[in-house]
C-alpha cells in the first residue's frame, strides 16, 4: 500500500527509513535556522576541527566520573545551521534557547549565551568519541566541562532544536 511507504524527497536526506539499516543513523539540528542539518558522527569528525577534552563530572548515582571526549564546539556546528538572529546584535542573540535530545526521551535545555564568545564562551562539545572510542553506532554526546553534575552530557543524541520561546507576560 502506497500510503505506508515514505514519500521521497526530503525525508531521505533526514536519515528516514528510505537509508537502510546499514545507512549511519543521522540527528537533525532544526528549529529557527537558515540551514537546518542531518548529520551522522562522521560528518562531525570531518566537516568541524575538533576539540580534546578530559572531564569529571559528578552522578548522583554514580558518583564522580572522569572520561575524555574529542569532537567539534556545538557552536561551530550551530553557526553553519545559521540561528535565524541578527548576528551583530548581542541582544537578539541572548533570546536564544536550545535543546538537546537523547534517543531515550532524555533531553536538556541551554541558552544560546552559554557558548557565544560574548557571553559564557562554554567550550560545549558535540563528542565523535569517548575515552578513544568512536560514538558512530550509540551517536554523539553533549558534553558541558563547566558542569559539576553529568545530567546534561546527554548521550546518543537524536535532536537539537534552536529557537526563541515567547516573551512572557508582563507584571
Ligand atoms: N540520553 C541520555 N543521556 C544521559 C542520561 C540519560 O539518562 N539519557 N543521563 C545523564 C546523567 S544523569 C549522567 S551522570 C551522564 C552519565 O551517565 P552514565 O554514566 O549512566 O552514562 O549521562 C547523562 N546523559
Ligand atoms: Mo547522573
């Protein structure tokens, strides 16, 4: 029956059934971008320099972690998405939110302030790998050195979404 199969054309590019099962499974960066992204691991080691850096983070049932992790700045990769701001002004920009999601549901916000240069300058990472180990099969992590706790290094990501939520009301 027609209506069970996918339709062509964008959905392909977004790593839809369509790829395969040995196609590399893809995460979309999406939401308000001039260039919304589908991109596997790969594409993060070779299209974004990559960053090495060894972290601790504490679990709060695990306890302390320590892990090094090598990928591209989350910003670098953003700025190619291209956030639907003015660029120039810092204002615009600090409206910006993002979210992260994992592929079991768990997912984290961060604002846009916390990894531009003129804000907090996080070095935040999108990992290609953990302790040497490529993350091609489980996908990449988020990884935040300046957080204490672990709960944002969100593993196997599925979706970043960039926007601006509504302003709220006023008093
Ligand atoms: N997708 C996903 N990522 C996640 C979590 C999770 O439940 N799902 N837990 C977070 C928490 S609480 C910690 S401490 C770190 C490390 O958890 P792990 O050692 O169980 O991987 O991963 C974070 N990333
Ligand atoms: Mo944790």
């Amino acid at each position: 029956m027609s209506r069970l199969s996918p339709p062509p054309g964008p959905t392909a590019v977004r790593g839809a059934p369509t790829d395969g099962p040995s196609a590399a499974r893809r995460f979309l960066i999406s939401g308000q971008l001039h260039h919304p992204l589908a991109l596997t691991v790969a594409d993060l080691r070779t299209r974004w320099p990559q960053r090495h850096a060894p972290v601790v983070f504490d679990c709060a049932t695990n306890g302390p972690q320590h892990h090094t992790f090598d990928g591209p700045l989350l910003r670098d990769v953003l700025d190619v998405a291209g956030p639907a701001f003015d660029a120039r002004r810092r204002k615009d920009r600090s409206r910006f939110l993002l979210t992260v999601t994992g592929g079991d549901g768990h997912h984290t916000v961060l604002s846009w302030a916390e990894i531009d240069a003129d804000f907090g300058d996080a070095p935040i990472l999108l990992a290609t790998a953990m302790d040497g180990q490529p993350l091609d099969a489980a996908g990449c992590q988020l990884v935040v050195p300046s957080d204490r706790c672990g709960a944002r290094y969100i593993s196997a990501i599925t979706g970043i979404w960039v926007g601006t939520c509504p302003a709220p009301d006023g008093p």
